[in-house]
C-alpha cells in the first residue's frame, strides 16, 4: 500500500505494523491538525474515517492504520483517485 500512496503523490515517510493487530475498520489518524492534509488522503483512499489523534513530535500529517477492510480499501479507490501535491 506504500507504494500505491506513493504512485498517487504522498510521501511515504515509513511503513509497519501496529501495535495491535485488531483493527476491524482502516483509519487515517491526523496528526498535525493541518486543514486539509488527512483529508486528502481519505479522500484518495475512497473516503477512509479520520479521527483527530495530534502528535506533533512525530512530525508527520498523518497515520494511516489498515483493518480488517483493507483491501475493500484498496477496491474502493482503483483507477478513480486523481490526486495533485
């Protein structure tokens, strides 16, 4: 999925997994509270929830957690995400 973020203009800064394995539903954590910036990438990803979780010392926009749906995710967003940085 990095890669395909990427290829739609992200910046990728890394990847893993998280903590818990758990996660029923994807969603896209803000974490700088920059307007627009989470949103961007729900909306690139079909519309993933977004929940406002700041962490300012992690110095990135957003977290992105991938559940169960992941690849319902993945369907959603194929060939209709035109995204400009």
């Amino acid at each position: 999925l990095s890669g395909h973020l990427r290829d739609l203009g992200f910046d990728v800064k890394t990847f893993g997994n998280a903590g818990e394995m758990d996660h029923e539903q994807t969603v896209l954590l803000d974490r700088s509270e920059r307007p627009g910036a989470a949103e961007a990438i729900s909306e690139a990803l079909g519309g993933v929830p977004v929940e406002v979780e700041p962490a300012p010392q992690l110095y990135l926009d957003a977290t992105l957690i991938l559940g169960a749906d992941w690849r319902d995710v993945m369907e959603r967003d194929r060939g209709d995400a035109a995204v400009s940085r």
